[in-house]
C-alpha cells in the first residue's frame, strides 16, 4: 500500500538553523525517500481562524506550506518516527493512495 503523506507547517517555523518545510526535505532525503515537494499557500486560515493572503502587503511568513511524499507502508512508519522524535508539532495527514508510471 502506498501512502500520501502531507505536512502543514508555516513559512515562519524553523527547526535546526533552517525553515522546517526545508528540514523535512532534507531529512527525508537522507533517509533515503526518492522524492518530496513543497508547496507555498496562496490564501488560507488555521484553527484561529485569521486568513493570511499572498499579497504585497502581507508580512513573510504568514502562510502554510504544505510538504508532500508519496511512500510505502514501511517507510511512512519510520519517517513519521524520526519527525516525532524532533518533539516538532507538525500537522499531517496520512491517505491511502494508489500511484504509479504509465
């Protein structure tokens, strides 16, 4: 079974020197996942309800950015270990999917 497993963490978090959307990448990436994404909000509001926009005026770092890997059962386990054992509060979301190559 494959798993799509998303992220949601703001511009503005950081983790060990560097934003967190981009530690999640790195560290997947050492831990041997072929592939990642990020993905910078347009426009969006969280559990306090205040909506953020991209726009000139909007002070950086406001918005979500959602980080996103497709992995097999096994690899999603231990991934989602190695970001809890940060103690980082991240939201995520964890689907079933199917994927492949045509």
């Amino acid at each position: 079974m494959m798993n799509l497993l998303n992220f949601y963490v703001s511009e503005k978090q950081h983790h060990k020197g560097r934003p967190l959307y981009e530690w999640l990448l790195e560290e997947a990436k050492s831990h041997g996942i072929h592939g990642g994404s990020a993905f910078r909000a347009m426009a969006g509001f969280g559990r306090h309800g205040k909506l953020h926009e991209d726009t000139f005026f909007e002070l950086a770092g406001e918005l979500a950015v959602k980080v996103e890997f497709i992995l097999d059962d096994e690899v999603t386990e231990r991934f989602i270990s190695r970001v809890q054992a940060e103690n980082l509060a991240i939201f995520y979301v964890r689907s079933a999917v199917q994927a492949g190559v045509l």
